[in-house]
C-alpha cells in the first residue's frame, strides 16, 4: 500500500499537511547532521494498519509475540496434544469424567470397553479395561472388608446413604459389585490367555472362584492355562471341578481329551527318557566290565575334558560286551608344544596304523616326525615313563598294568628319536622337583 493511496480521510486522521511537505528539504538537511529519527510516514501507516485491519482473536492474541517454542509448549500442556503425562488441572478434569458414578457404573463401562477391545482381538488393551473395574471394585471390597473389622454393617451404611440421595440405587448392592467383579476377574484371564500369560490367567480365575465357586468358565481357563504350561495335574482337577457342576459341558469336555492325550504324551515321553536312561547305565556296566576284564586301570579327574561326541565305548554295538574298546587318544608333541587328537583308537590298533596318516606334520619344516623317526611314551602310575611300541596293540599296551588311562583318553608323547633322551631326562626332573615340593 503505498502513501498516495491513502483516502482523505485516512491522511486527516493522521495529520497529514501540505505544510510538512514544504519543510521537507529543510527537514533533509537537519538529518545530515542528527541521528535519524523514525519516519511520520512509516508512523503514519501503522497507525493506518492498526485502524484498517481487525484486532486479532482471543486465542491468537495469546500466542502473539511468543516464539515458536513457547507457543510448542503451551499447547502440550492440554490433553489433546500431550506427548507425556503431566499432572494438571484439565488432565484430572478427563480422570474425573472417567470415574464419574457409582463404583458398579464406572467398572460397568470399564467392561464395555474392554469387551469391545477383545471383539476385535487387542487383548493388552481389553486386558488394561478389565484391570481398572477390578481396581475400581477390589477397593470397594477392601472398604467392605475393612468395615466388617471394625464391625460397621456395609450394607446398612450403603442403604442410608441411597435413602438420602431420595431413592434406593439397586447397582449400589455389594452382590451386584461382587458378580460384576467376579465377571471381570474371567474376562481379565481370557485376555492373560490369548496374550500366554498363564500364571495371571490361573490367578484371575482363583479371585473369580473365591467370590464364585461354580463359574465354570474359571474353571475351563484355568484348566486351559495349567495344561498350557504341562501342569497335568492341575489342569486335571479344575476341569473335574467344573465337569461336576456341568458334565454336559462341551468347552469342558474338549479339555478333558486334550489333557488325557497330553497325559499320554508325557508318560510316553517319560518311558522312553527312563528306556534311555536305563540303557546308559547298562552300557556303563557294560563298559566297566570289559576294562575290568582287560585288565585296564582308569581315573576320572574333577575336571575331564570336553570331547563332544568322542568317548570310550564299545564298538559296533555298545550293547554288546563281545565289542572291541575304542578310545579318544592325543599324540602330544612336546618338543614342539603342538598335538593331534584322534577321536577313534582301537584296542586292537597299533600307534603305527595312526603315524601313518599322521604324518607329515603340517608344522614340521625340518621333516624330523617320521614314522620311523619318532619315539613314543606314555607316563607310568608312578609318574614315571614307559616306551611304547609302535607295533605293539593298544590293548597290549594298556592291558601292561604300569599305565592307566585318565579321563577316558589315552595320551601318547612323540618325539624325535634325536630330542627323545634330553626331553626324557628333562621330564624325569621336572617330575622329581614336583615330589620334592609336595
């Protein structure tokens, strides 16, 4: 807008005169020597915006010269913008509108919304509706419970305070609060069902059972809930309880064949696992039969070595005491701190027949393990050592009752025939100084 636009009547407001325009060059001047001054016309027409535009609306005004952060903050401190709980006049104004009525009337409509929730399966949320009509009606039985202690009669007091109000209010009978609780302790534990939370579920239906001990769906998803978690027992007897209020049940009937055929699954479960068991013992003994009978000493330590699905044991079947012994066994190489582990040694094998696909060694740059350029040990009872025959049976050698196998597994020392002697007598000291400090 610009200032030849102004009506007459706009410029009179604004004292506009001829007389200014005249002084203007003089006024040009005095503003070449003194600070600029603010305009008449910049004045002039927000003076003009003031009058031409109109005020703004009360809502607007509020947020007028606020940053935008300020006015952010402003609007989530109302409800309907809050990002956060914040404890306020107008949150405890909606709490309020939440609880208003009787106790009976806001569990009520707790309820409601809960069963609309679970309509449409959002059972945290239904489950969330059912738990505040239970807190709603659990504390008007606390108050009941309290009042009997103090012995105040409930009822009376609930009948005067009707009889003031000018009528008698029916949803005000504790029954009618206890049947509503009742009813939504098992709505509470259908929503704990479909979400697998049988414990709460089992915990819901007991509060149902103690203010009713013939609701028989308690009784149907309590049993639903313990089977769930293969508590056979129990599931068996809260079915029973409700099958003796209502045989003709047919939720009821349904669990009880789905627990008789669990049952049958876990003895089946439970035989085999007592058949396996049964059969490790008996191999066991079988095992400790042919050592014994072989002449092998054995020693377990407090801490053998984990060897997966290696181990002694009799082979092809360890069923059968007439199988061959095979061993773990590991082929230490101390001169080089290196070892090989061979899952597989039979009693009637040789330390040749495992040399010879052994070597070479992959480490072995100066070719100093060759069958034929090795010796072998293996430590003695005494904590001595014995040289072993690489021709000679591992039965042989185990049966010599100078040896003994430790942990199952038996270790074998091989060395070059060149470093044997010094490592031998480097052995025997170590071995001496052992003693002498036990």
């Amino acid at each position: 807008m610009h200032i030849e636009e102004i009506s007459d009547e706009v410029a009179e407001r604004l004292k506009v005169s001829q007389t200014e325009g005249e002084g203007q060059e003089e006024k040009v001047e005095t503003a070449q020597s003194s600070p600029p001054a603010p305009s008449t016309a910049q004045d002039g027409a927000t003076t003009a915006s003031a009058a031409m535009f109109p005020e703004l609306s009360p809502g607007r005004a509020m947020t007028n010269k606020k940053t935008v952060d300020e006015v952010v903050a402003e609007l989530k401190k109302t409800p309907f913008f809050m990002t956060e709980l914040e404890e306020n006049d107008d949150t405890e104004a909606f709490k309020a509108l939440a609880y208003e009525g009787t106790p009976l009337e806001v569990a009520s409509d707790f309820k409601d919304h809960g069963n609309e929730c679970f309509r449409v399966k959002r059972w945290s949320d239904a489950k969330e509706f059912y738990t505040k009509g239970v807190l709603v009606l659990a504390a008007e039985e606390r108050k009941r419970a309290k009042g009997i202690e103090q012995g105040v009669a409930p009822q009376a007091e609930e009948k005067k305070t009707a009889k003031e109000d000018g009528k008698e209010k029916e949803e005000d009978d504790p029954q009618s609060q206890r049947a509503m609780l009742e009813s939504l302790y098992v709505n509470r534990a259908a929503c704990h069902l479909e979400l697998k939370n049988y414990r709460s579920c089992w915990l819901d239906c007991s509060a149902a059972l103690r203010l009713n001990d013939t609701n028989i769906k308690a009784y149907y998803r309590s049993a639903r809930a313990f089977l769930a978690v293969g508590r056979i027992e129990e599931a068996d007897d809260a079915c029973a309880r409700g099958l003796a209020l209502d045989e003709n049940n047919n939720p009821l009937k349904s669990i009880a064949r789905d627990i008789i055929k669990k049952s049958e699954e876990v003895a089946a479960k439970q035989r085999k696992e007592n058949e396996r068991l049964m059969r490790e013992k008996r191999r066991e003994m079988l095992l400790k039969a042919a050592l014994k009978a072989r002449g092998i000493k054995t020693r377990t330590t407090a801490q053998p070595p984990e060897m997966e699905d290696a181990g002694l044991r009799l082979v092809p079947d360890p069923d059968d005491p007439h199988s061959t012994l095979n061993f773990p066994a590991v082929l230490l190489y101390p001169a080089h701190l290196e070892s090989d582990f061979i899952k597989a040694f039979g009693e009637t094998e040789t330390l040749a027949d495992h040399l010879a696909y052994v070597f070479p060694l992959p480490w072995d740059k100066s070719k100093e393990y060759t069958a034929a350029g090795v010796e072998c040990y293996m430590e003695t009872l005494g904590g001595g050592l014995v040289k072993v025959g690489k021709k000679a049976s591992l039965l042989k050698t185990l049966s010599s009752g100078n040896v003994e196998v430790v942990d199952e597994v038996v270790r074998f020392f091989v060395l070059p025939k060149a470093k044997a002697a010094a490592w031998v007598q480097e052995f025997k000291m170590k071995k001496a100084a052992e003693k002498g400090s036990g």
